[in-house]
C-alpha cells in the first residue's frame, strides 16, 4: 500500500447492479488509465465502495471537465464521490497537549515527506510546551488554553482557525481534553484521535493502568474517527505490543507510546489516501 | 525459550534480603550445576519469584534427598517450591464441548511432542462428537452430557475422573459451560481456560459478533486460570490477528480459532515448563 | 480477505486502456453484481491483473455460455482468464516425506472447512510413515520409495497419478526430493513448495541450523511456487518467528515447524481462491 | 524489559560449578538486594552469562569497595564483569551520512529519555545535511568528509573524537561508508551498525532493490555489532514489515526505514542496559 503518484477516485452508494460499470465504463471512455482499482460490497450494510487510482493518457485532463462529465452519472446512483489530484496534499490541523510522542512523529513524516504527503498548516494546543517543536518546523502554534469557564470560548476559538487555515483533517495527537458534544458533532467524520487502548477495552483514563491492574500480556493503540460517542468512533486502525510482568503502569506509558504514534500515523496515511470510508458506525479501508 | 531437559527448581515468598542466595547457595554447596536462572521481584506487590534449571554434576542425585535438605532452609523464608525431573510429564486433563481445534492441536503435538511434553490421560466432554479423535490417539473420551438438573452431578463426576487418573493440570480446550462455583474454587490455579477475545474486551457471549459490531480491526484470544470471577482469573498470555472490513462475524470465528489455538498451546507449554507464578490476580511468567 | 461465495474471474494481460472496462463493462451488461474488485498494474513489467467476485443477480447464469461471449472481448486484449464457481473445490495432491507438521494442519482444515475448502484426492510418499494419518481421513497414500536409480520412475508414476487423479494443485509439504527439471517443469505453476527458510536467506539443506550458526534472531518459512530453479521460485507468502540464544538448532527446528504450517496453508489458500498471478519471476497477490 | 533504577552487575566466564553462587552468594552478605537476575549457559559454546539488577539496602554502598571485595572472587574463575549505577547514562556518539530517520529517532528519545537514558555528546557525518537536526538538539556535529584519498586521515579524526569525548559506544545511524580494516577491528564490540535488510539475507549494497528482484513478501532489518568481517558482526536485534506487489523498490526503502529506527533503537537500549553479551560470532541478549 506505498505512496501513488496518480488521480484518485473514491466513491459511496448503495449496492445496486453497475455501480463498478458507471465508474470504470466512464474512465475507459475518457482515456484515464486505471492503475490500481478495490471495490468492497458491505452485504451487512448493503453498502457500496470503490476507490480507482487512475493516470490519463492525454495532457488535457482537468478536474472540472471531469466533474461535469460524471455528475449526472453518479447521480443515477445516488453516488457520493471524490476526485483527488496527485499533487494534491491534504491540509492537516494538529491538536496537542504536553505529550510530544505522536506530533514528533508527524512533524517527521511532513519534514521528509516520509509515508505522509500533508500540509500542516497549524498546531493548536491548550498548552504552551510543544511551541519550540513547532518553530523548529516553523508551523504556526496557537496556545489555547482552556477552563470548565472558557471551554466554550477556546472551542470557538479553534472553529475559527480551522476555517481561517482551510482545514482538511484534524488530528488529536493526544490532546487530552474531552471535547463538547457540539464541537465532537463539528468534526464527525473528519478527525482523527488515537486512543492509548485497543478498543474497547480500556475506555476512559488511564488505560495502562487499567491493563497493568488486569495483567494484560499486550496493550495496544487505536486510531478513530471523532463523533458524539466518547472513544467510540468508527475505528480506522489499531496496533499493539506485548508486555509481561515486568513492565509496571509508567512503563507501559512509555512503550505504548511507541505504539500510538505509528498507529496515529499509519491512519493519517490511509485518510489522505482517500482509502477509508465510513460504513454506518464501522470503517471500510480499501488497501490494495 | 525451548525445551529444556534440566531438573527445574521453582519458588516464591516475600521478598527479602537472601532470597536468591538460600536457592543459589545450596544449589552450589549440592554440586548442582545452574543452566539458567530467571528472578522477579514484584515491587508493588512485594513477591519474589524464581526458576532455576540445572543439572546434578553427580549420578546420585534425588528429589527425596533434595527436599529433606532444602526444606529448613525454604521454611526460613516462608518459601513455597517444587522440583520437577527432567522428564516428568505432566497430566493433563482435557475438556471440550464440539469446537475441535484446540483439542486437534493439544493432540497433534501430544502425538508428537512438538514443544509440549505432556501425558493426556483423558478427555472429557459434554457432547459425544470428538469422541473419534481422541480415539485415533488412543485416549480414554468420557461424554458427561450435562443439563441444569444435572449439573451438580456432572461436575462431581468430573472431579472424580480428575482424581482417579490423578490430574495435575485443567486444560478448558473450548469447554463451553459455565461451570459453578465450586466447581471454579476447585479448579482455581491447576486449570487454564481460554477465551475468544483479547480479554478484558469483548468479555462473555459471542466475543466476536461483538468484533465485528465494533468495528475491529484486530481479534485475539486470552489464555487464563479459572477463579472464581468468570472470564477474569489471571491472564498468562495473549495473542492477536489483524482482520479488516471484509470479515463478517463467521469469518472471525474462523481467522480467530488459529489464534486460540496457538495461545492455549502456549499457555499449557509454559505452565508444565513451570514458568507461570501467580501473583495477586496477575502472572509472573519467568520466559528465559 | 475470508472465505467468499461468489463466483470468481480472475484474468491477467498487457496494461492497455479499457482491461478493466472489459471486464466490468461485460458483467454490468449480463447482470452479474460485482462484490468485490481488486486489479493491479505492475508499473515495472507492464502487466495488468485483475480478480472479482461476483453474482448473477438471475438464476441461469452458466460458465459455458459466459466463456463464448466473454472470450471475443478477451481475445482482443490477449487477455488469459479464468472463472470459477462458487461451490468449486480445487483437487490437491499433497507430497510428504517424513515430517507430519503440515499435512495434519492441511489435514485438519480439510477435515473442517476452516479456511481452506479443497478435496485431497490423495496424498504421495516416498516414506510409507505417514500412512496412518491418511488413512484416519480416507485419502488414499500411495507410497513410492526413492533411490537414485529410481528416481525417473518414481517420478513418472507421480504423474500418473497426478493425471489419473485430475490434479489442479501439487503441495509439497515438506517433501525432502531434489526433483528432476523436467519434473520441475511439468509442475511449474501448479505446485506449492514450503521452505524452512526467509527465502533468499539460508538456501539449500538445513536452513535452521545456518540460522542458528549466524546467531539470526528470527526464522522464517517460504511458500513459493515450483520452477527449475531450486528454492528461487516465485515467493507466494512468508512468515517468521521471533528467537534468541535459548534456541539451539533442534529448537530451531521445532519451533519453525509452527510457522512452515501457516505460511503453506496460507499460501494453498491464496491460491486456490485465484488471488495470485505470476508475473515473471514474482507474484501478485490480490488480497482484497 | 522496561527501564530498570537498581544497579546492574554483568559478567562473564567457562561454565563451572558456583559461576551463579560466586555471584549471588556475595551479594546477600553484602546486602545488595536482587531485583532480577537472568543466567544462560551456551552448552555449544561452553559459556555462562548472567545480570544481575540489584539495590543496596543501606546507603553506604560504593562501587569501589564492590571492586576490591569481589575481583578476588571474579579471579577464582577467571570471570570478566562491570557494574553500573543507576544513574549512569552511557556516552553514544552517533554517526550519519544523509539519511535522518534512525537519528531523528534517536534524537528524540535521548531529548524525552523515552526508552533510552543514554548522553549524546557528539554527532560526526561525512555529509553537512544533518547539522540542523543536531543544532536544535544542541549536540556538537562534526562534519567530516571523506574521499578515497583522505579516508585515514578522517578515521584517525574520529578516533580522536571517541577518545576526546570519553565515547562508550558507537552507533551507525546509517553511516554509509565502509571502514577500513583497521577502523572496525577498533570498534569491534562497541559499535553497533543497522543493516537495511535481515541478515545474512540481501548482504551488501542496495538490500531493497535485492529484495524487490526476489519477490520478498518481507523486508526487515538487523543491529549488529561491528567486526572485521563486513555486513557480518554478531546480531544483536532484528526486525520485519510485511509488503506486497504494490511496493516499488522505492516503496520498500520507505516502508523499511520505519523498521530500521526501531531495531537500531532497541538493540541500543539493549546494549545500554548491559543486556547484550558476545558469545562467539553471536550475541546472548538477557531480556528478563
């Protein structure tokens, strides 16, 4: 599943006979290559995705032209769709706290270009620590903090940039505020938290506590998408690392932060790689 | 962490100053040679823990002897041990209901003592369909049906056969009863069972249709002791299986059962190798 | 990517514009609903490859008549093709020698349906050891002893059999013959070897105990396709198992066995559902 | 194997009777507490190993006086040992060229002392590309170029280097050069190189373009110490990512660095926490 320098086409609808057809019919007619194609059939669901990775062979393709061209034909399905160019980068808000595990490893990627070809146009976080980080990358930092009496504020606050910067994506890099149900509602389905569990077990604090308490031989990683149900979001990716007995809760902390930033980022990954889709409260990851 | 054909020495008391060297030191003075050794100290729970494998440099070595010597010295510690011959196998009792691909694996490498060097004097089961395969390995094969009257009796039953053939370990190969208290008082630390999920997630009914509900992107298995708290004795080990969106719930039952099977094989290989100590309600597993 | 019931056409060809359509297009206008679509291009040997599964959305769908209509569309892009219908099980021949790890792990999923629907008309021996294991599953053994002299009979009464037994898939289950090139030959793309080595790393005999010489901390197993070039065929799938200096050779061995199982039923598994190609010296897996 | 606050005692010899108690013995007369201890005999090689982490139970205790009392002892068998405090943080020089991902690593975990309480005091390359990175850590680089002509010249610098800044260990982030002779017998046993492949598989030059030829269905990577023998020093960790047709040998050398920076930074904790022992061409690695 490595980096592809070709137009991606990402789709949704029901499942309804020909909903390959007007999508691979409509590219072999208009002279776009296909070079890499999934499409999966939630039978549970009776949903409907596919995602194209396609090159034209003439110099003339435009977006546009493409858009005015396929509307009328994903309209026959009631087809949602994406088309997303390969230069395209996609603009990604990140939200600390004082944990730096996860940013550090993001600010990575973007530095090198390393698995992860995004903009990061700001970070916000409701504390000052993670400044230099940022400046070293010179990534505007936007220091919020927030009360029980400024919440409302500070979550207007973050609205505003996130528009102001024309954000994508956000990613809570272990920002560890629980957000109100109107800011979760915002940015259902284009947020991005890791929690520091394999979900479901170990919701809410302190979950490598719970897993020492428990004497869990792994603990594990998981990234979801944002929305009203607390650390109950449609899953993108999880991972995990064995422990044994000698590891006590702090040291769980810190091996399982090793866990959390490639989990993080590996789900940033296939998100701006237009492979994940929301399937009622699940996620279909078409990875080739 | 291979087979090992050397005596095995294991203790635990409180930690104390001395509690390595009562063992080391008598090993030395008794010509016993010291293959490998492994110790933990518990911090929080104030447990010390040893495995010791070695050889007897002389011909004339015996447990009897070993024992009225070691015995004074292990009384000034409080110390609970056990010595195990290089070539003790242990008895393992088997129990199962209609799934067959633990049993199929316990039995494959009883039959060929691949990575498990144990006796299976019978297996007992609350339906007649293994009964073939344990006969192919030449195993006695009781079939207790069992109903809510007869429960009761059923279990006494099976307490009797562990006695009349003189059991040393429980082995729950997908035994899918719920059985009493006592029958769990009874069986607590000499029975392992094994459970479909990655415990503590997805505990009780159909772990996996819960997977699958969630949206999980990994399933796993939890290889325990049976105590008293149902799905919560202490957990030995635990392995997982990354699956993705095109798994419905028979799917994972499938994928999963690999995993259960090579997780319970483990559990039993470590504890007959004696590397398994209980510690409040978690394990010290001493690997090597 | 489990177990699926749908019909499956999988094809292979040069990359030109419309090979999807071809395919897509056809289905769509013949009302076959498409559950599942993956195709590849490898960019460096200019193939295209392509697997769906599909169902007739009416009840006289019929491979005949899809076979005269398809292959005009087929001839014009030099497409090769395949279908195969839902019910479908490959015929397997599996080859053995002595060891017995992997013929009772394809064995037992046979004998369960899990993971691997296939028909094992028989098995072949050049030790009669195994005998039992056969016949405990009613599959003949034909045991055909080996010398030097009698290697090209030997190998022709394989065929024999392979041709009497209307064979679509040879396994070689850790069969320890050097095999003749033309029997190479003839089995080139129909026969699955498993080598106890991370191919290319410790070629040739005793791989486990290279490994051990070189101090590796990992061993892997290799399942990969046939071809006259001994232990360089066409890597199918690998896998591997974390060791360390507790681990002598025959632990090595031993331990090694675990992963040789799952790699060749995984491997027998990827083909038999028509998810691998190959494209000259190596494969493409459409795993969906 | 989390991070350890006791002392750490480390030894080596033959394997005779009392090599454990020699040990164990002094240090219950001398109120030194056992937290841990791990010992392995290599019956091939004839060796004994063993660590011991262990905490003074009065405050009295000194290093020095540990020395005098115990080197008779150590003496009576000819054992090679070192003691370590808690505090003690091993001098690492890390050498680069270009490639900033295993530094980068590295870097972080020394700035967060996440799994690596190690002191950075010097970065040397042959390159000025990575003087940014070391500047904002503010770790002195030396950049040090090098061409056929003047490569003694350079390595008679970065010996001088080692010894000016008091170096405990050297490790090769990706230092693309090939020593001299002269150089890696200097270094042999404290300097510990990653290899972009899973040695001895792919050794020497372009391992990912090897691995992509073959149709590996793994690529991995390996820490080893520095000897003589290029590409060959005993293994000390090694590490694998699963990939399939889609990954381009560029792909591949992406994919593979996320392995190299966890390999390298494991077999560093190891080596640090005096875990690491030579037994040969192999390495003993005590894990607890």
């Amino acid at each position: 599943m490595p980096n592809n320098k070709s137009w991606v086409f990402a789709a949704q609808c029901d499942s309804i006979l020909g909903t390959v057809d007007v999508c691979t019919h409509f590219m072999a007619q208009n002279c776009l290559y296909i070079d890499e194609i999934q499409s999966f059939d939630d039978k549970t669901d009776v949903g409907f995705f596919i995602r194209i990775a396609f090159r034209p062979e003439g110099d003339d393709f435009d977006a546009a032209t493409f858009g005015a061209l396929f509307q009328p034909q994903a309209d026959r399905f009631n087809m949602t769709w994406s088309l997303t160019a390969p230069d395209h980068r996609e603009r990604v808000a990140i939200m600390v706290s004082k944990y730096d595990h996860c940013l550090n490893d993001l600010l990575y990627r973007y530095r090198t270009g390393n698995m992860l070809d995004i903009e990061i146009p700001l970070i916000i976080s409701n504390h000052p620590d993670l400044q230099g980080l940022a400046e070293w990358h010179d990534i505007p930092y936007y220091h919020l903090p927030i009360s029980k009496d400024t919440k409302p504020a500070q979550e207007a606050k973050i609205r505003e940039l996130l528009e102001q910067y024309d954000i994508d994506l956000v990613v809570l890099a272990r920002y560890m505020q629980v957000m109100s149900p109107a800011m979760c509602e915002y940015l259902d389905g284009w947020a991005i938290n890791i929690h520091h569990s394999l979900l479901p077990g170990f919701k809410g604090a302190k979950p490598y506590h719970q897993a020492w308490a428990k004497g869990a031989k792994m603990v594990g990683a998981t990234a979801h998408y944002i929305n009203n149900d607390l650390d109950e979001g449609p899953i993108i990716t999880q991972g995990i690392q064995d422990v044994d007995h000698t590891f006590y809760p702090e040291d769980l902390v810190r091996v399982g932060q090793d866990v959390e930033r490639v989990v993080l980022a590996k789900a940033v990954r296939l998100h701006v790689s237009k492979r994940v889709f929301l399937s009622g409260g699940r996620t279909v990851v078409l990875k080739g």
